[in-house]
C-alpha cells in the first residue's frame, strides 16, 4: 500500500510488479499470511496478478488441497507451499484468519510467520513437512520477546532468523 505508516513499497518495485519487468518476470504466485492492509493491497493486486495465481487466508483462488486440520497445500508449478492455521498476535486481531507459510523449494525450506502466533504444536506441525528443520524463519522482531515463540524456534531449528515488519 501507499498509505502512511504502513510498509511503504518504493515505486520501482510497483513498477517491475506492473509491468512483470525483472525480478518479477517469471513470478508463480502472491502469497499472503492475511489481509491486514500493511500487508495487502486488493487493488494494487489486481492490478498486477490474476485470481488464480493469489493465496491468503479468505481470499484468492489459487488451487490448494486440504491436508489436515488447519493445514493446506497450495498447489503450484515448482516447489510446495503450505499454509497453516495459526491465529493472529493480539488479543484485538482475534477474527482476523492468519496462515503461516512454509515454502519448500529445492529441499530449502523457509517459514513466513507472518503476525501469527507461533507455538510448540505449531512447530510440530511443521516439523512433519519439514523433518530436516528450517532453513530460515521469516518473524516480527516481537517474536523474539515470546517465550512461546523461542520455544517454537528452537524446536524448528533453523539456520536463519530473518526480522520483517520493522
């Protein structure tokens, strides 16, 4: 989005997503953990990417399969994306449908937490998908601050902890 203090996209990044100019020339799919407006812009996005290529909780056609309770797999050309059902952090956003991603390409495997809460039976969950660990766990620096959260990064083991949402 464009809107003041929410992640601002620069507009050369809007532009390459426009007009599918590198790096965005060979994009697969959008995936979303949720609909908040710092995090997805409906108009923006149809702008740029077709129904059927677009995955979020609630919203998007892009083809999955349930797999469990709670669990998805999205169903792309190359690699695996899974979504799992995690709520969002805060007591306030407790209506808001929130999916943790876990893409797995090439045998990598990287964890997008997104504003979910991350939990131990969370991580056993994606464990079974992922048995070697993750590569790299995408997380909110508030994360860091969760007991729960440590303890679902230290049974996930990844190699990497990247910060977003800054």
């Amino acid at each position: 989005g464009e809107q003041i203090g929410f992640s601002a996209v620069p507009q050369s990044v809007r532009t390459a997503l426009r007009t599918h100019s590198a790096p965005f020339d060979c994009l697969v799919a959008f995936l979303f953990t949720h609909a908040h407006p710092d995090h997805y812009d409906p108009k923006f996005l149809a702008s740029v990417a077709s129904s059927d290529s677009v995955y979020g909780p609630g919203f998007g056609c892009l083809p999955s399969q349930t797999l469990g309770p709670g669990i998805r797999q999205l169903l792309l050309p190359e690699g695996r994306v899974y979504a799992f059902q995690s709520p969002h952090q805060g007591s306030g956003f407790s209506s808001v449908a929130h999916h943790a991603l876990l893409v797995e390409l090439e045998h990598h495997c990287l964890l997008i937490a997104g504003d979910g809460e991350l939990s131990p039976e969370l991580a056993g969950a994606i464990h079974a998908f992922c048995p070697h660990g993750a590569d790299a766990v995408c997380v909110n620096p508030y994360h860091l601050l969760s007991p729960d959260s440590r303890s679902f990064l230290a049974l996930l083991r990844p190699r990497f902890v990247l910060l977003s949402h800054l």
